[in-house]
C-alpha cells in the first residue's frame, strides 16, 4: 500500500491512496479510468489515446481538469504526479485549481533583457575566473560591446541585432589597427599585428578582419564621423601592415599587453585606477604621449561608441 492522503476540507478528492500506478503499467493498460489515488487518473480511450485528469468533489459536483497527454513524449507519470500535488494543496488551501490555472495562463510573463540575464551570468561565474582581469574584460564586452542589445528582451535578440554587434566589434577592431598603423607610419615603421589567442572562431574572426585590411578593401567604420582624426586611407593603411600572429597566454609580449588591456578597461570607468594612472600619467597611452596638437589627428578613436548611452547617463537623464 502507498502513502494516504486525506481530502481537503470543504472537498474530496477521488481516492486517498497515492501512487498507486507503476511507470512501466502507463503504457501496457487497456481502456478505462485507472487511479493513482488522490484525484490523479490515467484515461485510456478505446483507440489508445491516452490523458491524465485530476478528479475532486466541491459541493457534491464532481470537477474534472486535464493534466496532458499521456502518450509517449508528453507528460510522464511523475509530471502528473506533480501537478496533481499541486492541484490538492490549492484545494487544501479553500481554492479552485481549474481557476488558478486559468488566472495564471492569462498573467503575462515578463521576458527578461539581454543585460539582466547578462549581468547574472557575470555574477554567477566571477568566483570560477582566475583574477580580476578576467571579470573586468567580460563586464566591458558585454556591457559596452553588446549594449545595442541590453535593452531588449531576450525573445527579441535577432541575428540582425547579433551581427549589428559583431559589426561594432569588427569597427573596434580596425580602429584599434588603424591609429596603431598611423603612429607606426609617423615614427617610419611598419606594423605586425600580435593577438592573444581564444577560440577558433575568435581567430578566424580577427584573421578574416585583418585580411581586409591588408587587402585595402576599406574600413569598417563611418568615414565623416572619423574625418576629424584624419584617417590613414585603406591602401596607405595596407602598406604599413605586415602580418597577423596568434600568441598564447604563456607570452610574455600578451602578458604586458594584458597589464594594458586591463589597466585601459578598468580605467574607463575608474579612471584613477593605480595601474592605468600610472600608465597615463607615464605617458606610456598614446592619448597620454601625444601633443594637444597631434591628439586629435593622432589619438585613440572613440567614435564607434558615440551612438552608445552609458548606463550612467542613463541613470541621470
């Protein structure tokens, strides 16, 4: 004998004995109404369709609700189990199950952002990154990088809006090569470009941009928006480039390079932070190092940002 269960008070539900059926019967009974006690029935139809139903009495009515279907695929008898607990706690508790149900399936669910599920997923795997660098790389890429796509819903995260993103990252990325390119040309030398190796998409990725660069096929960024820091054109560009190599994490060039990147993202948002106050006030950042008159046509261009609203501003607005 299984576990009893009484009836609610002010109800009865068909039958006190629980679980009575096994998982391996669902299938191999015939036709007919057959009990797992507490209200909870498999129906089987002479055509072997088969559904679960929860079964109470209020008021000398019998109330029936349909659970789903039984066949193969659709809701195992655990599943049934479960809802038929919850179906006997909402009449324990004076309520109407078939009413409940129905005010919660017209309740409108609140899809989350991109930047809530975001943010959380940062917070949940800080405590595996292995420093602080680490955290503050994924923060920067997925509150700056991806901000176009932190407003909306995540049901609404197109591909369009995706690769709207990975255009912005591909801007960054000729950017980045462009002003390293222009401050090679004005002291006569040539640029060979070292990256820190991720993934095979990542490289893929940064190869396939570089290629365009070499190849003189254009910058991915807004030439009027860009005028201001005079631009080195594509094939000017392409004559200072020499080439594109992978370094892993045991480079000692990636390892001063990640002290860079690191002292660069964190001073963007903590800009006396010691490391990129230290580098800044060394004149060791090419806006640093710069004249006020080489500054604007030599400097870091930040443009491909200047559409985004930092979530600060928003706050403030």
């Amino acid at each position: 004998m299984g576990p009893k269960v009484e009836p609610a008070q002010g109800s009865e539900t068909m039958g006190r004995t629980l679980h009575r059926l096994k998982a391996k019967q669902v299938e191999a009974l015939g036709p007919g109404r057959h009990a797992d006690g507490g209200g909870l029935y498999l129906v089987r139809d002479k055509e072997g369709r088969s559904r679960w139903v929860f079964m109470w009495n209020r008021g000398g009515v019998r109330r029936e609700m349909g659970l789903g279907s039984a066949a193969p695929g659709g809701v195992s008898l655990a599943k049934a189990r479960a809802k038929a607990d919850q179906a006997r706690n909402i009449l324990e508790d004076g309520g109407d199950p078939i009413e409940v149900r129905n005010s919660e399936a017209a309740a409108p669910v609140r899809i989350p952002t991109f930047g809530e599920l975001a943010d959380e997923y940062v917070e949940a795997q800080s405590p595996q990154w292995r420093n602080e660098k680490h955290r503050a790389q994924w923060a920067m890429t997925l509150s700056v990088y991806a901000q176009p796509l932190r407003s909306l819903p995540v049901d609404q995260v197109t591909t369009t809006a995706v690769m709207a993103v990975l255009n912005l990252c591909r801007t960054a990325f000729d950017i980045l090569i462009e002003r390293a390119g222009k401050n090679a040309s004005a002291h006569g030398r040539r640029l060979r470009v070292k990256y820190e190796g991720s993934n095979v998409d990542a490289d893929h990725a940064l190869r396939a941009y570089f290629a365009v660069l070499k190849a003189a096929k254009g910058l991915q960024f807004d030439a009027g928006r860009a005028a201001k820091y005079s631009p080195m054109n594509p094939v000017e560009l392409a004559g200072v480039l020499i080439d594109i190599e992978r370094k892993d994490k045991r480079s000692k060039l990636m390892q001063i390079a990640d002290s860079y990147v690191y002292a660069i993202a964190r001073g963007g948002y903590e800009s006396e932070f010691p490391l990129h106050a230290n580098l800044r006030d060394s004149g060791r950042l090419i806006d640093a190092s710069l004249s006020d008159e080489l500054r604007p046509s030599m400097g870091i261009k930040y443009s491909c940002f200047d559409h985004l609203v930092p979530e600060t501003a928003k706050a403030e607005v």
